[in-house]
C-alpha cells in the first residue's frame, strides 16, 4: 500500500512528511519546502543529508565506539540525530530542545521515537533550553536550528557560545550546522566568534561551497581540546558527496579577519536562494 505524504501545519510554517520510495519506513520532513530532516524508522544510523552525515563523523569521535554519551540538541526536526545517537550509543542520556511543540507532536505521533531511547524533548527556545542544562553535563552539544530556513540570530553570538562551552564537558564537543553562501560574511563570522570562546576548531565543508561558489551547509566543530583532525579528515573525504576538513592556519586564513559576532550586533544566517530547493 501506497504511503501518502503527510501534510500539516506546525507554529514554524507547513510541515510535510513525505515518503521515501527507496526506503519503505523512511521520510523525509520539510518546512515551508525546505528540507529539514530525512529519518528511517527501520534504520536510525542511516543518515541521508550530506551536513547530517558530517554531524553523524563527530558523534562517531566524541567518544570510543557505542559508549554511551550525554548529548543536547538544539533544534529538533524530526530527531535524526537524537536517534542516531541511541542507535549507535546505547544507554545515552539526551535532551531536545526544539521550539515547535506541534512540530515536536506530529514527529512523535508519525515518526514514533524507541520507548527504550532516552531523550528528554523540551519544547522551548534553544537558548533557554540551553541555560537549564548543569555545567560540565554534556559530552556532545549540536546545533542544528533554522528557522524559516535561517539561524535565528540570538544562536549566533558569542555569548550564546560562551553558554555552550560552560555545557560542555572538558574534552567535550560542540558541532553546528551554518549556512551559507557567497560571500561567505556569516560563515567567517562564526568562526570568528567561536574561535573567541573555543580554543579548537575546524570546519567541514563542500569545497564549492569554501570557495564561495555556492551556497550551502558547513559544520563547525569546537573543543577545548585537540580535535580528531586526521579521522574526522578521512571520514568526510570518504563520503558519497566528499568534504574537505579546514582547522589551524588555514581555517584561520579562510576567517580573513572576520569579527567575532556579540548580542547586539547578531543578525540571522542569509536566506537560502530558491534555487537551492529545486
């Protein structure tokens, strides 16, 4: 039997969930036609979207392999990572903090979590959930919020970060998903702005997209501690859409004296062209 695309609205715009028709238990969320989300029921380690497959490299090297972790995500969508992170970490502690309680409803009710996964979803602001979590509690922290397609800009500032850090564990890693497009002003801001809480950085990245000749997503990672540069390397050159990995000197350069981004002065992420849709 035929599945049909599931259709409703949520307080962040129109929410679809569409079917894969390669993968009989998997869907695909979108906002307002954005893609956001792609989940497969039968297999939550699968990860289809390139920014979700690099978010899923640093989860792999937070820790040895399967030990269970303290994760917080902010931003939600159809909890693809929340979920990747209890299929491949058993016995992970996790907490949601996702905005759009009908949103959060219509996952849970279509896209029905494991009753045994431990995640706690809240549905408030990021920045609140954020404030709420203990010092020192969390092992990973990733961010993935959009909303109408955009980061919204209070998620952008140092003192956001400086939050996060006070989160994170030591030796602990925050990851986000940025995007971005010609001239690349926000991306440099942003690392900017975490290079001036995060004394580790690197970013992973189309290198169309480093050149600056398209828009699209990179992912930031940070620590406090060396990061697993050489694995993290070796995993995104290795899949099906090949990133490139840039930290130290030429993560530096490519900031090109960009300034580090504060509450007052915080704007959300540009808009996406149409064509990056279609």
């Amino acid at each position: 039997m035929a599945r049909e695309t599931v259709v409703e609205r949520v307080d962040g715009g129109l929410a679809e969930l569409m079917p894969d028709r390669d993968r009989p238990r998997a869907w695909t969320l979108l906002i307002d036609g954005a893609p956001q989300s792609h989940v497969d029921l039968d297999d939550p380690a699968y990860l289809s979207f390139e920014y979700q497959r690099r978010l899923g490299h640093v989860i792999d090297l937070v820790a040895p392999p399967g030990r269970p972790v303290h994760a917080v995500h902010l931003g939600g969508g159809a909890l693809t990572l929340a979920r990747y992170v209890a299929a491949t970490r058993p016995r992970s502690t996790q907490q949601v903090a996702e905005r759009d309680a009908a949103l959060v409803q219509l996952v849970r009710r279509e896209l029905p979590l494991d009753p045994n996964a431990r995640i706690r979803v809240r549905s408030v602001d990021a920045r609140e959930g954020l404030a709420k979590v203990p010092d020192g509690w969390a092992d990973l922290v990733v961010a993935d919020v959009f909303s109408g397609a955009r980061t919204p800009a209070h998620l952008t500032s140092g003192e956001f970060l400086t939050d996060v850090r006070r989160v994170v564990k030591a030796g602990g890693l925050y990851a986000a998903n940025l995007a971005d497009g010609p001239p690349l002003a926000h991306l440099r801001g942003q690392i900017a702005t975490a290079a001036g809480v995060f004394p580790e950085l690197a970013l992973v990245a189309d290198p169309t997209v480093l050149r600056g000749k398209r828009f699209g997503n990179a992912v930031l990672v940070a620590s406090d501690l060396p990061l697993p540069i050489a694995e993290l390397t070796r995993r995104a050159a290795s899949d099906p859409h090949p990133a490139r990995v840039e930290h130290g000197r030429s993560l530096t350069d490519f900031t090109g004296g960009a300034t580090p981004v504060t509450d007052a002065a915080a704007v959300a992420s540009p808009a996406p062209p149409p064509s990056v849709f279609k």
